[in-house]
C-alpha cells in the first residue's frame, strides 16, 4: 500500500472566478458565515492575506465532532487564481505525516468557474485510508460558497 497519495475533485460553479478566488485570498474570515462545515477561522499570526500567516480553522467532518487544524498559505497565485494551503497542526496529522490542500479557479467560457481542489498528503502508516472525508468537505465547502456567492 501507498502512503503518499493526491486526491483531486474539479466542481463547476455559476460564480464568477474572481469572486471564489478573494474567498481564499483574502476573505478566509467571512467563511464561517457561509458554510455550516467550517465553525470558525482565527487568525494568529500575520494577516488575513499574506502568505505564511497562520490561520486556526475549526470543523467538522460528516457531521462529526469539531476538528481543527492550524494552517498557512504557501503560495498565492494571483493570475491563475491559486491558493496552496500547508496544514501543520490539528487532528489531520494524527493520521498524516504531511497534508496540502490546493484551490484553484478557472473562468469557464460564459457563465461560471471550474474548481479544482488538490489534496497531498503523506500516510503515517499503511493503515489509514485516504482522506476522502476532507474531499467531501472541501466539495461541499465550494457549493456553500458558490450558494452565497450567486444568491440575489
């Protein structure tokens, strides 16, 4: 069995890309007003936009207990509408040595956007599945952002 794997999901959206892009470039805080799955984002270092500040996201998966996990951005992309998160603390590493996740917008041709959501990761032993639960999470977190985003 593997313990290094990359989980992918792409998700249409009516919003525009811009918009989705802002909610992970400098909008995190505004997340917990969106999406019953993320209960809260602190702020502990840094800022809301700078790469390398660092971010507490408390959440649940499957309707489960809170979880949290503290998190910085690698790496912004401002003209390919990319961001690349690196998690360093929380539950998620009591299961993974490593866990990336990577958000990107593509503007479609006429209406709406193409999300791409990209999850590394790094097993701790052979024994754990894939995270396939925060794929589910990050799916239904881009449909509770589009919802607000279009919404009149």
């Amino acid at each position: 069995m593997v313990l290094q794997g990359i989980l992918e999901t792409e998700i249409e959206i009516m919003a525009p890309a811009a918009k989705f892009f802002n909610i992970f470039r400098n909008q995190n805080h505004h997340i917990p007003n969106i999406s019953d799955s993320i209960h809260a984002i602190e702020l502990h270092e840094g800022d809301w936009e700078t790469p390398g500040s660092v971010k507490q996201w408390t959440y649940t998966l499957d309707g489960n207990t809170p979880l949290s996990v503290k998190e910085t951005v690698e790496e912004v992309d401002e003209q390919n509408k990319r961001v690349k998160f690196n998690c360093f603390e929380g539950e998620v590493l009591n299961e993974f040595k490593s866990f990336k996740s990577t958000v990107q917008v593509t503007p479609k041709d006429g209406e709406g956007s193409l999300v791409k959501w990209t999850i590394e990761f790094e097993k701790l032993n052979e024994d754990i599945p894939s995270p396939d639960a925060y794929l589910e999470l990050v799916q239904k977190l881009t449909k509770d952002i589009d919802d607000h985003l279009v919404k009149p």
